[in-house]
C-alpha cells in the first residue's frame, strides 16, 4: 500500500517533468481545494503520481506518514520535487473520497506523447469537481453508490429599485439560480428577492442540498456594490460547505438560454411538469442567466447523450421548512465530511434503514427539506403508521425486495449514454422480475382503514403497476436476447440464435469444445487412467488447455513422443497432445470471435433496453421510518400536527432520539411546552453538563423555519473569530425568523465582555421576544437574563435541575448530582469549577480557580458596599423610608383585601390586569417624585437599575 513495490520509481520520471510541472498553474488541496493526480504506465503496470503540495496530501490524508515520499531532481529532500505513487485502487479511492467527504476538485493528467517509461509532458484529460462528477463517474462510481446526489448551482445577483420606476437609491437584491442534478439529469430555477445577510440563498442550498457554487467574478477594483455582495455571497457559501467556482461574467448570458434549453430537455407529451417549467422559466428574470452558466459549466451541449434527455423544474423556497447551516450542525441531521462512517450519530444515519443507495439520497433530501403541508405531513404520517402495524409486511419489503433493488437512477443513466453493459441490462432484467412480487406485497399490506389503502395505492401502487406494464416487454426481450443459463457462472452474453454470426460461431465453439472432450477421452483409454480421477483436463493460467498427472501417474506418459511434456509443478505434471493443441487453439479463437461479434451487438440490445427504462418510480420508503420507530428504546408516538401558525407545542417525555439509542445510555426525557403568548420565550439556565443543549435539540415541530446559533466556532484563514461567527448567525436570524420560526440559542455573548456579551444577549433576546414573537428556547449563563420575564409576560424560566449535597467539613465542598430534569424557575449557578473538577484538572488549577472566583464576589459584594458608604447614614435611612412609604402606598392600591402579617408577601389582586397594576406604580411615583429626587441615596439606587 505505501508504494514499495517500485524501488526505482525515480526512474519512470523524465527529468525534464519536473520543469513541466513547475510551469503548471498553481494548485493544491489546501490553497484553492483542487489535487492533481498523474496517470503513468510502466512495465505494463499502471500507477498514479502526485507531486509538490499534492504529493504532500496524500502522504498525510492516504498512507499517513512522510516516509512514502520520494524527493525528484537535485537537492533532495530539502529542494527536490515531492513526491508519491499510488495503486489504481488506491487512488480510486482516494479520489471518491476527494470529491465526496473532502469537498476536492480533481484534476487527471495523461502522458501527451506515447506511453514510454519516461514522460516529460502531460495533458489534462479529466476534471471534477464535488458538484459535477460526470467526467469520472465511470471510473469511480461503476461499483460504487452515490449517496448524496451531486448538485450543483449558479448564482446571479441583479438588483432594482424597490418600488418600480421610483428614483432614489434604495434597491433590492434580486437573485436568480440556476441548479442541476447530473445524476438525474434535472435542471431546476429560482428567482426571489434576498436580504443583504443572503438568508434566502442559504436557505436553498441547504434544501437542495448544495455541494458547488458557480459565482461571476468580481470587478478588477474591487470596491463595487457588486464586489462587496459577491463577498457576503461567499461567506455564505463557505459557510454551508459549499465549494465555490468563479466563471467570467460573460457566460452568465442568456441570449441562447432558449435554443439550449430545447435541444436538452425531452419532448415527451408526458411530462407536462417540464413543458410549463420550461415555459415558466422564460418569464424570471434572472434565472435563466444562471442556467446559461450552468450548461456552459457542465459542457453539457458538447455531449449528444444528454440531448432530449434532461427535465426542468422551478423550486419554491416556501414549501419546504427553511434551515439555515447552522441549524443542519446544532441539530445533526446529516453526516459531516469527517463522520460519513458514524451511525446513530445523526438523524440520517439513525433512520437510513434504506436497502438501496436511491432510497438513502431521497431519505437526505427529504430531512433537508421538511415539509409545511400539512395534509402532506399527515399523509406520511398515516403510510408510517401503516407500515408501523403490519411487521410482517415491513420486513418482506426489507428483505425480501428492497434488499435486492439497484440503483435504478444511475442505472438509467448509464443506458441513456449508451455506457450500459449486459450486466447492467440483466440487474435491470433481474429487478423486474422482484417487481411482481413487490406489488404484491404492497397490495396485501394489513390497513386498518380505506384511507390507508388509498394512500398506498396512491403512492405506491398506481405509480409501480404502471412501471411493471412498461417493462414486461423489456423482460421479454433480455429472456430472448440473452443466455440465462450462464449467469451462475457470472457470464453474461447474448444468445447465439439472436444474430446468424453468433450462432456460426457457436457451432465452431461447441465443436472445439467436443473435440476437447474426445481427445481427453482417447488419451485416457490410450493410458489405460481413469477419466477425471487420475488424468485432469485443464485451462492452466500457464500452459492453457493441457493435461495433468499426478507425479506418480506421469509414469504412464514416459518415452512416449506423442505426449509432449509442457512442464512440472508442485501439483503434477503437465502434458499435451497435438491434437489437443489444435482444438485449444481453435476453441480460443472462436470465443475471441464471438466476443468481438457480440460486444458489437451489445450497444444494440442495450439500444433497445434504454427505450423501456425512461422513468423510475417512487420507492416505499417510509418503511424505514416505521422500522426505527417500532425498535427505538422507547416506541415513537404518531404526533399530532396542527395547521402552522395555529397552536402550540407541546411534547410529552421527550427525548433525543440519537442520544437515546447510545451504547450504555439511560436517557431522561422531559416535557416541553411552549404556548403562545405565554411561554414561547424560554430561559434555560443550569449547571454546564447538565442536559441544557440536549433539552433544546430535541425539540422540532410544524414551523416555518429552525434557526439555530449553537457552539462556538472561527475561521483564522477567513479572518473570522469566534465572537464574529456569532454575531454573523444571529443577524441571520433576526432578519429570518418570523412569529412561526423556532429559534434556538446555546450560548450567546461568551466572545467578548461580560458587559458586551450580556448586552447584547438581552437586546437580542427582547427583539425576538417583544417584536418577533417567535417561538425561542435560549440557553444561557447569563443568570441576570432571567429578569426578562418581570418585563415580558410571555418569557418563562426553566433550569435544569441539579442536586447539591451538604458542605463537606473537611473538604470545604459540596458533592453535586445532575438530575437532567428540566423544570420552571432559575438556576443562579453555572458549576463551572465542578465540572472542571470532573474533566479530571490538576488539582492546583481547581483551589485556584476557587480562590479567584471568590475573590471577583467578594469584590462585587464591596463595590455595594462602598457606593452606600459614601452617603451618610441618615441620607441611607431617609431614603429607606421614602421607598417603603412608594411601596405601601403601590400594594394598599393594588393588592387584594386578604390581610398579611408581617414579613409575609403581599398577594397583588387578581382584578388588576398588570398593565393596571403598572399604571398604578407610575401614579404612586409621581406623588412621591419631590421626596425621591431630594435624597441622593434614592438617585443612586434608581441610576443601577
């Protein structure tokens, strides 16, 4: 693996590539994400190379160590060419990895002159990129499933005047994209208006799924209004993970979008979708632009195959719930670059039970875009539950079908580019045939009512009975067209009476055949040895068709000339004949013949397979969901699901359904209830590691939108910090959310200042709260935040419940138990220095952090007392009185008439809305302003509120 076996690799390098490569443009995975791999041939072996920066990648990302590097030219390691060699299966690895997890641009270089062992200059012969990977498709993915689809986008910015044909400088931001699906072959547009923080643009690259961006390049100054939107434009991108590619201005025309458009998208009076988003397309302003860079990007004109063959559709951002990148992080719903691996560790990997690489990439698609219908919501609802109690029926669609469907869209496509070979025809031919008995086991599905049975008639059975009518000609043609006796030995060839040639050659086969079999009968009577038992016909790797015997039997061929030796091994000898010799060849000879014949007969058969494979039905997915929710820890309930914007949430025992499942996890659930107008504003304070971010991941609903501010993160390379992250998301979300949003906050202000920070937290949250009005869950450490319920009625505080033992006499300490039960009320501690404790500190760094945090209360307590000891203590008690005088004059007009003794609260009446009460309080302080102004105890106590 780590390139030994080629001691003289030096020696396959021309000197004269190291001056090639230095004059190549210059890339590197770190710098502008793109690897350059060479493709190289020697002694009949063929390896790839990587050199300079690239060499050095691989070195670290594939073998993991520097030794496998070797250093070209004078100067070795320290001013020699880095460089390395990999297998063609390591490299095919590697580079699907590049493209897929890594979020690469590959580059793939030939020899241009020859294939000798030494080549000086190479050119480039294939490029791709995470978002267009036709040109390696058939070199990395023939055997490989494509989990996430590869879609690609452009971008237009265009603006215009807010009101039409007003004057001034106010204008709005006009977007139009343009995006594409190669794996499908479906176009998609979009035209809206977008904010200057760019929400609607992420917002789709989220749902779609977004993994390359195509952007205009900027001005040559810079300084434009178009320069710095495309600079906001980027940092969006970057931060959904989206590779970015710039293109000239000048292909982002539309003046031929027309023409194109009618030469790749397919005619079929069928698909009437595609007709009017063609046709709907021509009215948008901006996206066809975007569409025009799209195919000239793609090179998709330049390919005959793609003509007729693409579809079109518009994409409406509002029928889908929006997400935003964070929010697709805090709530891990799909698997990151670096845990494609980890299962149960996201919603995806938690409920991809899918048995085909199709049913996964709609799965992902499907948790990126969360529907807002309603009546579509219950719909799948009602299909799940179904699934959910009939066990039976669930598992033979598991196992019995699924389990053996391929991935019928690539497949498709690779017919329709007429790369298709007679193994894909036959995993066609063979998925057919389980077709039948997939519908029928969907008819006999156990529905407890006509509702049910009509939805998976609907959804399934119209759509897959039609599919079956299509493709029972096409089963026909594959039992006429090909041998299916030989697939149990993996061969797949066409039968001989379908072309005259075949069956010539055939016959010739079937008589060199025979005259093998004969010859190993005459030899064996001729040396009086049983048949198959001591004398062994054989196809030697070495010797091809020959004879063997057994050391000891080789006697019997002795001193005999017409038994021609060949040579001697560990399992006998081998030996020919003449005859034999002659029909070897023959045999030989008539097999190439027939392979030639028929790989020229191939494109035809897969010609006519290619017609009856124009569309893919739906698969029956939702049985994975019914699946993870009848084996959770816990079984999952069937919610019930209003109209948005039309209630509330509330959730009984919740839990977090990829922590629950966790090796050695005992979860506590808790209940959340967020009502509107009353509680959809919620303070979570308590104890670090005490279940606050887990308590508001598990939350989701029937909303417009989720959007998240969640963990700390920067970007040195982009001049990010952490504190500007945070900032960045939240003016996000404020200029996002509307009242249908929910919004989730884990931490805000915790980059700069405690002053700064808790500022900004309590402006932030009572813009959401007060004007907003979204539904909000904000996790904080900023205990004083809790007051915002004494201002805002519909703010409430929750904590999470910890347990603190008594204080140890020895110790000084207090043993602390985290519950992870969430109830109403407020935590005024974070046990910070505990859970350090915890993480196993040093023990000096714990005293000390105690010493010092106690030193900063007792300085504040101070501070306290050091501002009244600078009034004179008849100043302090006359403003006491002045303040219990306001006071009792506020409760005896507002309080209920239930008398209270002393030192008890008082009751404030029920009678008095607190807008009354407050009213009330203003009264009071005018009546008393004179004596509250005079005393300066009073002005300073009113000045720190």
């Amino acid at each position: 693996m780590y390139g030994k076996e080629k001691e003289d690799d030096t020696d396959t390098f021309d000197p004269g590539f190291i001056s090639f490569f230095n004059k190549l443009p210059a890339k590197s995975p770190d710098t502008t994400g793109t690897i350059r791999l060479f493709h190289r041939k020697a002694s009949n072996e063929e390896f790839y190379s990587a050199h300079g920066a690239d060499a050095l990648y691989v070195a670290q990302h594939v073998f993991h160590t520097n030794s496998v590097l070797k250093y070209l030219g004078s100067g070795g390691k320290a001013a020699g060419l880095p460089s390395v060699t990999l297998r063609p299966t390591v490299a095919t690895s590697f580079l699907r990895e590049a493209l897929t997890s890594r979020q690469l641009k590959v580059e793939i270089w030939v020899p241009e002159g020859g294939h000798g062992k030494k080549v000086a200059k190479f050119k480039l012969d294939k490029e791709a990129s995470p978002g267009n990977l036709q040109a390696v498709e058939e070199m990395l993915f023939v055997n490989n499933d494509i989990l996430s689809p590869p879609v690609i986008m452009a971008v237009k910015l265009a603006s215009s005047p807010v009101v039409p044909g007003a004057a001034g400088k106010a204008r709005s931001k006009t977007v139009g994209i343009g995006f594409a699906d190669t794996s499908l072959r479906q176009f998609g547009v979009a035209d809206f208006v977008d904010n200057d923080a760019f929400s609607n643009v992420e917002t789709l690259a989220i749902q779609l799924g977004i993994k390359e961006a195509i952007v205009p390049t900027g001005t040559a100054s810079g300084t434009t209004d178009r320069d710095f939107d495309l600079k906001k434009l980027k940092d969006v991108l970057e931060r959904c993970d989206i590779v970015i590619t710039e293109r000239k201005p000048s292909e982002f025309v539309s003046k031929t979008i027309e023409e194109d458009l009618m030469r790749l998208l397919a005619s079929t009076p069928a698909d009437s979708s595609t007709a009017e988003s063609s046709a709907a397309i021509r009215t948008l302003p901006t996206a066809p632009s975007a569409v025009a860079a799209l195919i000239a990007y793609l090179s998709l004109l330049s390919d005959s195959s793609n003509h007729g063959a693409w579809t079109i559709r518009t994409h409406d951002l509002d029928q889908y719930m929006r997400l935003d990148a964070s929010a697709l992080r805090a709530l891990n719903l799909l698997e990151s670059g670096n845990n494609t691996g980890a299962r149960n560790t996201t919603l995806l990997g938690l409920l991809n039970k899918c048995k085909t690489a199709q049913g996964t990439r709609m799965l992902g698609s499907w948790l990126k875009q969360p529907l807002v219908n309603r009546h579509e919501i219950l719909k799948r609802q009602d299909l799940v539950e179904t699934f959910v109690e009939d066990s039976s029926a669930r598992r033979t669609l598991q196992d019995d079908f699924m389990k053996l469907m391929p991935d019928m869209n690539r497949i498709s496509k690779r017919f329709q580019k007429s790369v298709a070979s007679l193994e894909d025809v036959v995993r066609v031919y063979q998925a057919v045939l389980k077709l039948t008995g997939l519908i029928e086991a969907l008819k006999h599905v156990k529905t407890e009512s006509d509702r049910s049975k009509e939805l998976i008639q609907e959804t399934y059975l119209t759509h897959l009975e039609d599919y079956a009518a299509t493709l029972e000609k096409y089963a026909e043609m594959v039992e006429q067209t090909l041998d299916l006796s030989e697939l149990d030995r993996h061969n797949y060839v066409i039968k001989p009476d379908y072309d005259p040639r075949l069956q010539k050659l055939a016959d010739q086969i079937n008589a060199a055949r025979d005259g093998l079999d004969q010859e190993h009968r005459d030899v064996a009577h001729d040396l009086d040895l049983d048949l198959d038992k001591k004398l062994h016909l054989e196809n030697s790797a070495t010797y091809g068709y020959s004879f063997r015997l057994t050391k000891n039997d080789s006697r019997a061929i002795a001193n005999k000339r017409k038994y021609i030796e060949l040579g001697t091994i560990k399992s006998g000898v081998y030996f020919t004949t003449t005859k034999l010799k002659g029909c070897a060849t023959e045999y030989q000879e008539a097999n190439e013949a027939y392979s030639r014949t028929q790989s020229g007969l191939v494109k035809e058969v897969v010609s006519i397979a290619c017609a009856h494979l124009s569309r893919v039905p739906n698969q029956p997915l939702l049985y994975s969901f019914a699946h993870v929710a009848v084996n959770a820890p816990e079984a999952y309930v069937k919610p019930a699901v209003v109209e948005k914007g039309g209630g509330d949430l509330v959730l009984k025992d919740a839990r977090h359904p990829c922590l629950e499942v966790q090796d050695d996890m005992s979860f506590i659930p808790n209940d959340v209830e967020m009502i509107k107008d009353k509680s959809e504003f919620q303070i979570i304070t308590g104890p670090n590691m005490g279940g606050k971010s887990t308590y508001i991941r598990q939350v989701a609903a029937h909303f417009d939108s989720i959007l998240c501010r969640v963990g700390a993160g920067d970007s040195q390379l982009k001049g990010i910090s952490t504190f500007m992250a945070e900032m960045l998301e939240t003016a996000t979300i404020l200029k996002s959310a509307t009242k249908d949003s929910l919004i989730i906050i884990d931490e805000l202000g915790r980059g700069t200042s405690t002053y700064d920070g808790f500022g900004l937290a309590w402006s932030i949250s009572e813009k959401i709260a007060s004007e907003i009005h979204a539904f909000c869950m904000f996790a904080t450490h900023f205990h004083e935040l809790t007051a915002l319920d004494q201002e805002l009625s519909h703010v409430q505080n929750l904590h999470v419940v910890a347990h603190v033992g008594d204080t140890d006499e020895q110790t000084k300490e207090r043993d602390i138990t985290l519950l992870y039960k969430v109830e109403p009320g407020v935590s005024d501690q974070s046990f910070g220095i505990h859970v350090a404790k915890m993480a196993n500190f040093p023990e000096p760094v714990v005293r000390l952090a105690k010493r010092k945090a106690e030193e900063l209360e007792d300085f504040g307590t101070e501070q306290v007392a050091s501002q009244e000891s600078q009034f004179p203590p008849e100043i302090v008690e006359s403003g006491v009185q002045i303040v219990e005088e306001l006071l009792k004059a506020w409760t005896s007009r507002s309080s209920s008439d239930v008398p209270t003794a002393d030192g008890e609260d008082v009751v404030m009446s029920d009678d008095l809305s607190p807008e009354a009460q407050l009213q009330e309080l203003k009264a009071c302080f005018s009546e008393h302003q004179p004596k509250l102004e005079g005393n300066a105890w009073v002005q300073n106590l009113l000045a720190s509120l």
